[in-house]
C-alpha cells in the first residue's frame, strides 16, 4: 500500500469561501481527511493547489507541533507502583508490604524479577 499526506486548498462550490484539509491518501487518491479552515465539505468544493508531504515536511511539522503541545509524559505502571511503595514507607506501613508493592512493581512476565528490584 503506497499511503501518503497531502495538503490540500479547495473552493467551496455553495460559499465560494475556501478549505484548507490535510488528508491522508492510498493508491487511488482514496482517503480521509481533516478539515483546518473553512466551511464543511459538501461535495461541491473545487481543488485549487495540492501539496504531497515527504519525511522532511512531516519532520518539521512534527518537531512544531512538539514545541508547542508537547506529549503528555506518563509515568510507567513501574513507577507508579513503586511511587506508591514510597507512599506506604512514608506512612508507617510494613516492611513487607513495601517489599511486596515494589517486587510487583518490577515483576515481569517471563515470571521472574528483575535484579536489584526489591528494595528495603
């Protein structure tokens, strides 16, 4: 499958107003889009410029979108655990079930723990 990105300016056939979309395309220019700017697409719209996006576009639109809406980072269900281990020391609970949160922390699922998982 030869899927690619493009970049669309089209001309609203009922408003005359133009759309701007980016879409993403198979072999046979088939695909789906999203809409950025102006009126919803109603089958009357005439295309006025097309631009294919390549590895460099996608590279500096991506690097742009980071900048300004950065992905959100999620703690591993790792770091949670162990976090929460932290939690029950700081509160007086049991060594062993500190020990306990923590080596289920790190279990994997081969079966085993990895070392120098448990702490105390």
């Amino acid at each position: 499958m030869n899927n690619r990105i493009v970049i669309d300016l089209d001309r609203d056939g009922w408003t005359k107003n133009l759309q701007l979309n980016i879409a993403k395309l198979d072999e046979n220019n088939r695909g789906m889009g999203f809409r950025l700017a102006g009126p919803k697409y109603n089958g009357s719209s005439t295309n006025l410029l097309r631009t294919e996006l390549d590895e460099r576009d996608a590279a500096e639109i991506r690097a742009m979108l980071d900048d300004v809406f950065p992905l959100a980072v999620v703690p591993s269900q790792a770091e949670v655990l162990h976090q929460a281990a932290r939690l029950l020391e700081q509160q007086g609970y049991s060594d062993d079930a500190v020990n306990w949160l923590d080596t289920y922390a790190d279990y994997n699922p081969a079966g085993d723990v990895e070392a120098g998982a448990a702490t105390q």
